[in-house]
C-alpha cells in the first residue's frame, strides 16, 4: 500500500529535509502546502504528480495517511492541532512547540483524538548518534561518566531576512529552539532523564539567540555538556564521550545534510557511498579508529511508516517530544534569572 503524504512548507526543512527521505521510504508526495510562487515552483519541478494548495484544510483534503509540518515555528501548533483534528497522524519538524505548554496542548489532542503526533529528531539516524549507541551497548570505553556534545558553527554576520535569526523566542526564533532540540533529544535518548544545572542562552551578534550552553545531570549518573553557537571561531569536535576506559572522539557530522542540500537523494532508501564520520577511541597517546555506523534519515520515516501501517512503534513519543520541550523551558528560565 502507497501511503499518501502531504507537506506543510517548502523551504529549507520541507523540501530538502523531509520530502526526498518521505520518497524514499515509499511515500508518495500526494500534496505541498505554500504560497511561495518560487517554492510552488520547486515543488512541482520535484513532484510533477503532487498538488500545490494555500491553506492547512486544502491540504487535509487530499485523503493523507500522514501530515508532515515542516512551516516556521510559530505555526507548528496551530497546523498540528488541525491534522489530529481531521484524523491524520502528524510528524512536527522540530521543535513540535515553541514551550513546553504549546508541546503539551499538541499532544493533549492527540491524546483526545486517539490519533499519533510525533516530531522530527532525525539527528538521532546521523553516523555520530547511531556510533554512541553502539559504543555505550558495547561497552567500548567503559563506565560512561560525561557527553560532551555540540553544534557550533562561525558566521559572524546575522541575517536578519532569517526568521530563525531574526524572530523572537516568543515567535519561534533563535538557537536554543533550532538545534536545542537535537542536543538534548539526544542525550536523553543515550543516557536518559536529567535535569538542568546550569544554562546560558544569550545573543552575541544582536538578533536572536545564538549562542547556548545547557548542562544536564542524569539520573544515570552521567554529565552532558551541551553547546550550540553562530559564533565559535574554532569549534570543538561533534562527540566527545568519556568512560572509565577512554573516551570516543567523532570529529564532524556526517555527510547526509550537504548532501541533501545539494539535491542528492538516498536511492532505495539507502546512502551510497554511505554517510560515515570515522571514530576513535583516544586513551591518552593511544588513539585506535572505533568502527562507526553509517547515517540515514531515511530510517527515520521508514519506522514512521511501520507504525502507521501497524508493524512497528513511532521514533519519536510524545513523551520523548515533552521530556525536550521541557528542558529547553527549564534551560532558558535558569538562564535569565
């Protein structure tokens, strides 16, 4: 059976982050929702067969299995809301909401409706998150005592044309709401629940915020530092995961996000050559390569796909959706005091 998916917005995430991996784990693009006339233009250049419409309701009338609301934050609610309402499962780009409370009245309708809303962390499908989880189950260093994680980049000149750079965190902009939500789904995903201990979330360039620190306690005993920022001029390296034995060192990201932005597509599903960062284990002067698994967001919407078609659970729970909303809140309130 072809499951039927219509998209919310056609920029960056939607056309580059979700339709191609939709596609390729056997979605059909059956509608896209934009008023961009250039966005229209890309969507039918990409899917000939799909239909273009200008509102959510137009959009939840092309009989969809699943609606996927890749818009601009401050709409993720209002949109979401309406795909539960008319009794389409709804995966939500992150972040689902832009506070925990507009997290936690998505999921109240879909707890009403008895129809399944998740979000979009496809960096836990990267090389570097699926390498931790083997490292970890393995044993490989050891009793794991710290994470060090981060998304740090150096574009010294904000764009205020951005609305991501530019809109407020009441609007849905800013760093701690953009790659805020990989950082801590991941930690909470290797390592369990946690709390903040410590945050700073603040401006340097003048627009919104770009340059986030949060440090988590586990409950499992283990420490996650955390950092995202614009504005690093030399940046440290993706994972540092430390044990009694070691510590695993993944330098960079995988290739999957230049590849798609360049118009690549993972053919069947599948990466070729495959999105592989290398991993060492470093203790002291001895570095020795750790075999890394290879990356793909594909893996992401295939499991989507099992659940909805009744095989197979979400990749991402409501519960997993509320336990980073509620971070994030936690982090940027322990921030301004």
């Amino acid at each position: 059976m072809t499951l039927r998916v219509g998209i919310s917005g056609y920029g960056l995430a939607g056309r580059y982050f979700h339709a191609p991996l939709l596609q390729a784990a056997g979605f059909e693009i059956a509608g896209v929702l934009t008023r961009n006339p250039e966005r229209t233009a890309h969507a039918m250049a990409d899917f000939p067969d799909t239909e273009v419409v200008s509102t959510i309701s137009d959009l939840l009338a092309l009989d969809l299995d699943l609606l996927v609301v890749a818009s601009a934050n401050m709409v993720h609610a209002e949109e979401a809301i309406a795909g539960l309402r008319a009794g389409v499962p709804v995966v939500v780009d992150k972040p689902m909401g832009r506070t925990l409370a507009e997290t936690e009245e998505i999921i109240a309708v879909s707890d009403e409706t008895g129809v399944m809303v998740s979000t979009y962390f496809n960096r836990l499908f990267d090389s570097d998150a699926l390498t931790v989880k083997k490292a970890i189950a393995e044993g490989a260093i050891g009793n794991v005592f710290r994470l060090d994680s981060r998304f740090e980049r150096f574009r010294p000149a904000s764009n205020p044309q951005s609305w991501r750079e530019a809109s407020s965190a009441a609007d849905g902009g800013g760093n701690l709401l953009d790659l805020g939500p990989h950082l801590v789904s991941l930690a909470l995903n290797w390592f369990g629940p946690a709390e903040v201990t410590y945050a700073s979330v603040r401006s340097i360039r003048g627009l919104a915020d770009d340059d986030i620190v949060i440090n988590l306690k586990h409950e499992s005993g283990v420490d996650s530092y955390l950092s995202a920022s614009a504005i690093i001029g030399s940046d440290g390296p993706r994972i540092r995961l430390s044990g009694s034995n070691g510590s695993l060192v993944i330098q960079d990201l995988d290739s999957q996000e230049p590849r798609l932005r360049n118009g690549e597509k993972p053919v069947g599903g599948v990466w070729t050559p495959p999105a592989i960062t290398p991993a060492f284990i470093h203790r002291g002067d001895e570095i020795i390569e750790y075999p890394a698994e290879a990356g793909n967001y594909t893996l992401f919407y295939a499991e989507v796909r099992e659940a909805i078609e009744g095989n197979g659970v979400w990749p991402v729970t409501p519960d997993d959706a509320l336990a980073v909303a509620k971070i994030l809140d936690d982090a940027r309130a322990l921030s301004i005091r």
